[in-house]
C-alpha cells in the first residue's frame, strides 16, 4: 500500500454466473484453475490489501473458498458491479476496518498486478472521490467503436487525467490522443456508499456508462495512464485468448 495514501485498501472482485455470450464464465477453466481464481491470484500478486470475491451462486463461492480466498455470497438481482461489491463490503467488513475499495473485474485473469496497483495513485490527491485506468488508442477501428468507452479528461500530470466524461462516441473532436477506458475502479469507501445510494441519472441512462452517475453529482475522477488494456473474456475467442496467455506464463 502507497504510503502517501491514507487508509487501508480492499480488494472487491465481483463474479456473477449468468452471462449471455459465455454462461458459466467464473468457473472456465483457465491452465488448470476457474477463470475466477486466476482474477484473485492477480490481485493477490498486486499486494495492495485483502481480498474478497462477491459471487452470486454457490458453486463459484466453492471454487473461491476451495482456492483458500475469501468469498461472500451476495443477492442475484443486483444491476450493477458496484452494487455486487457493496452489498459484500458491508458483509464482510461491517466494522468499516477498509477505507478503500478497488473493484477489480471478474473477468480479467490475464492482468498485470502493476496495472492493479496503479489505480491506487490517483487516490493520493484528497479531492479525488474515484480513481480510474485509461489508455492511449493506438488502432483507429477502436476510435469509432461504440464499445470502447472513452474517457475525456484534462491532463493534470504525467500520466494522470481529470476525467471530465465517458462516452461511446468518438471524443473529443480535433487533433490529440484519444483514451480508452479501462473498466477497474478505487472508491473511498464514502464515495462507495453514496454513489449506490444515488438512482440512475440521466447520462448514465443515455450512455449505459454509470460511472457518469458519479460526475452528474459533482464527484471527482481521475484517470491513471496505464501502457495497456487487461483482458476482458466475455466471449469463447477471449477465453481462448486468456488460456494461450496464462498457459505459456505457467511453463
């Protein structure tokens, strides 16, 4: 844990079962471990404070436990990761010990720890409520992809940018890098607790973004420059992609 950040950070790594384009998707079999267990041994490698895995059925919450990582079983109808995450924060942490909260995607098995421990750095600067992962596009088909989300922001430093909004369009005009952004989160646990007590706004609605709910209201977001994009398995291809990776690193 950075010693210029106060408090004591936990790990929170949402799982959840049902997934349309690859049904099962924690439990996939990646060089010989359940995809989420690898998402663990990641944040395990990262060292940046305990961690915990929300899952939503109880063969995961087995195949977590079995791995010897903490795991707590949260509700099926949450709309959202931060919900999932919070809903097993105040289980497992109900005396508040944990002051930051880094939501790492279930769906990651291939990230780099570094990539990890660098949403941490924004974190160091007390105005910022959320710190967030970007990183330069370099392929020109991504700038035009409504699936890669991109964040615009103010450079406010090496690597660091304030994020002033997330969109699916191609932003901002004119000449000048563009970011894709990653989706890992560090919430201060405050900040945690009041962005899920907050309804739907209206651009996370139009954007299907919700982390623009957290600049609606007036929070602050800053974006870490990482060098590249994590993983993130959501169909067989990527799954396949993920064994490769993982099976030649463990030789």
């Amino acid at each position: 844990m950075n010693n210029r950040i106060a408090g004591k950070a936990v790990v929170l790594i949402p799982a959840r079962m049902a997934s349309t384009r690859l049904p099962g998707k924690p439990l996939a079999d990646i060089a010989g471990l359940p995809m989420i267990v690898q998402v663990a041994h990641r944040a395990r490698e990262a060292d940046v404070g305990r961690i915990i895995v929300a899952v939503d059925d109880q063969r995961t919450f087995d195949a977590v436990a079995s791995a010897g990582y903490e795991a707590v079983m949260t509700r099926l109808d949450h709309q959202s990761g931060s919900d999932r995450i919070h809903e097993a924060l105040g289980k497992s942490d109900a005396g508040a010990d944990a002051d930051i909260i880094i939501n790492v995607q279930g769906d990651l098995p291939t990230i780099d720890p570094a990539t990890i421990r660098s949403a941490l750095s924004p974190l160091e600067e007390p105005s910022v409520d959320i710190a967030t992962l970007t990183v330069e596009i370099t392929e020109e088909a991504e700038k035009t992809n409504p699936n890669v989300v991109k964040v615009v922001g103010s450079p406010i430093g090496q690597n660091r940018l304030r994020a002033l909004y997330f969109t699916r369009a191609t932003a901002p005009y004119g000449a000048g890098p563009l970011y894709h952004h990653i989706g890992l989160y560090a919430y201060r646990r405050s900040t945690l607790e009041r962005f899920v007590s907050l309804p739907p706004s209206t651009l996370e609605k139009r954007e299907s973004l919700e982390q623009l709910r957290a600049l609606e209201v007036g929070m602050r977001i800053d974006a870490q420059v990482v060098n590249t994009i994590p993983l993130g398995v959501d169909t067989p291809a990527d799954l396949e992609k993920a064994r490769r990776i993982l099976s030649s690193s463990s030789q």
